[in-house]
C-alpha cells in the first residue's frame, strides 16, 4: 500500500519498524547513511519518510523532504529519545519515543495508514481498458485508455503525437457516467501509437469524481489481513 524510506543505523529499531509496517503491507527501503537518503528522494517517491533523529543531519533531511519535488507531501515519522526534540521549524507528521515496542509502533503506523494511503493515491496509476477519444488541432481520433492516475494517463492506438504538445482526452470511467475531458500534455509517443500525458487541467467536479474512484480501486488492492484490523472497530 506504498513504499516508507526508514533512515536509521539500529539494526533493533529497523527489525520492530519494518515488521510493524509488514503488517500493513508497507514496503521498507532502510538507509543508514543520511546523505545516501538525500539521494533517495531525489529520485524515487514514497509514501512516507522515517528519520531516527539520533542521527547527524536529521533535521536537515526533514526540511529537504519538504523541498523534494516528488515526496514534499510525503508523510513524515521522528524516532526520538525522551527529552530531545527536533531543532528544525518543520516538525514531522508522527513521534515515535524510544524504546519502541511492537505495541506502540502498531498503534502509529494504525494512525498513519490513512494519509500514507491518501499518499500513495496521488502516484496509484491504476490499469484499466477502456475507449477514449483524443481531440489535437481540431481533429479526433480514437483510442484507448489504458491506465490513469490523478496526474497523467497513458493511452494506445492514438495518431501520430509529439511530445510537449497539448491535447483533449475524452473517456468515461466504469461505472460512472461522467464523460471526462481532460487537458493534458504529451510527456512521450511511440512508433507502438503508445503515449503517456500529463494531466494539465480537470475541471473540479471531475477531479473528485476521480479521486474517488481511484481511491476504490486502491482500496480493493488492499489485503484481507489489512482490512480486518480496522473493521475491528
């Protein structure tokens, strides 16, 4: 359900932390080392950052976050000790005190799953097949959608597109029967008549109709043993 950056060197603290994420199928990439981190989130998105403040230039890996372009919104975790606090402005989402324990750990990541999903649908691209119509220059053609993501979609069997140019998707979502129009640019073409868009302009009431579908699908990808923990409520 996405993908945690933990930074920390305690091989304890990383075993608790990754087993309690397990739980909640959250993929942990470990990194020991703060300037390999600052690399990381240069060029790979995650859902969520855990940053062991014990470590020499925490507080400037927190700020940087904020200042990635593809993980500012991340969700953000602070391992901490009793009586240390962050020097930095920005605090972070969620504390974790030191000594952890399985207990307590479960009950934050509990806390957290919601916006780390939340996260996670911003990136989702979610495959699909369905026609759709592309509008460039005053002409039509016809395609199909084949995935779809709150920023950009991919399509097929398109004309002939060159990259940086604008153009009109039209297509509706299964289930809806909303005809969507959205402005997009043209990221890539192949000689396949394949091309991936980036989404410039949706009209609001269709943004929420496709934040609320995508949010479905995302939310039937989510394993049993997931969602049994919170129908216990």
């Amino acid at each position: 359900m996405g993908r945690v950056l933990l930074v920390c060197e305690d091989a304890d603290t990383v075993q608790q932390l990754a087993e309690g994420m397990q739980q909640f199928a959250i993929a942990t990439e470990v990194c020991a080392d703060v300037s390999v981190a600052l690399g990381l989130l240069n060029r790979k998105k995650f859902e969520a950052v855990i940053v062991d403040f014990g470590l020499a230039q925490a507080d400037e890996l927190l700020e940087q976050i904020r200042l990635s372009p593809s993980n500012r919104t991340a969700v953000t975790f602070a391992i901490t000790t009793a009586g240390k606090t962050s020097r930095s402005e920005l605090q972070p989402n969620f504390l974790m005190e030191k000594p952890l324990s399985a207990a307590s750990v479960g009950r934050t990541f509990k806390a957290a799953f919601g916006l780390i999903v939340r996260e996670r649908r911003r990136s989702f691209r979610c495959p699909i097949d369905i026609p759709a119509t592309i509008q460039t220059k005053g002409e039509e053609a016809n395609c199909h959608l084949v995935n779809i993501s709150e920023g950009g979609l991919a399509i097929t069997g398109s004309p002939a597109l060159k990259p940086g140019a604008q153009v009109r998707v039209l297509f509706t979502l299964p289930g809806q029967v909303l005809r969507f129009k959205i402005e997009s640019e043209v990221c890539w073409y192949d000689e396949k008549g394949r091309a991936g868009l980036r989404s410039l302009m949706i009209p609001s009431e269709q943004k929420s109709t496709l934040q609320q579908w995508l949010a479905v699908k995302l939310e039937q990808d989510l394993p049993e043993s997931v969602a049994r923990q919170f129908r216990r409520e």
